[in-house]
C-alpha cells in the first residue's frame, strides 16, 4: 500500500453497499456510518452485497480519491452475517484485498487424553 501505515485508520462498513454509488454517495454512508471524520483522510471500505466488488474511499488534502477492485472469481466477503463494521487494521485490508480470509484454524496435532490422530499412515498412502 502507499499510505503510512501507522498514522492511517480504516474503516471497514459493515453491511452491503452499492457500487453505483460514487464519491458523495460514498462519503455520506462514512459519514452515517462512523465517528470518525472523512475528511480526516482515513479510508473508508465498501463491499457490495455479493462481496466481489470493494471499494476504498478517502480524503487527500485536495479532493476525493476512490479506488476500487472487481474480483472475477471468488469474493472479499463470504457471509455478511459475520461482517463487524469498524475500525479494523491495515493489515486486515491488505489481507482482504489479496483475498485471504482471517479465521481460525485447527491445530494439525492434539495433545490430552482425548486426542486421536488425523491422519494413519500405511504401506498404500496417507488415510484419512
């Protein structure tokens, strides 16, 4: 990313939006949508409801800048049911943007007396 990661907040907007919607359009849901100051040059996140568009709206000291991504297959947003809007980090967005979801993964190998292997390993391969 080109902003300076450690003076820059995002804001990710947590229900669909239209991407029809252009600058004003955009700038009034940050507006409603947060406390934060758009004009504070923050960026503000948009998906749409498919999640196979985003949108990134923010203010550079002389005008507006939107930029904008369209994925051809997969999504940014998998279940909006989940979707926190907020202040998330700018780590959180490049991870988005390259199309990793965050989640939390199973350890491979349980310890206690309760554990059994994930996989058995014999003469013919690998059986899970």
């Amino acid at each position: 990313m080109f902003f300076p990661e450690n003076r820059i907040r995002v804001f990710l907007y947590g229900q669909p939006a239209d991407m029809r919607k252009s600058y004003d359009g955009l700038y009034a849901l940050a507006r409603q949508g947060f406390d934060a100051d758009p004009l504070a040059g923050h960026l503000f996140v948009f998906a749409n409801r498919r999640g196979t568009q985003i949108k990134v709206l923010y203010f550079d000291r002389s005008g507006w800048c939107l930029w904008g991504k369209r994925l051809e297959a997969g999504s940014f947003v998998r279940n909006w049911s989940v979707v926190c809007g907020g202040e998330i980090d700018c780590t959180a967005l490049k991870l988005m943007l390259e199309g990793i979801e965050v989640k939390r993964q199973l350890k491979r190998y349980r310890s206690g007396p309760d554990r059994q292997p994930l996989a058995h390993v014999s003469q013919h391969g690998v059986h899970v």
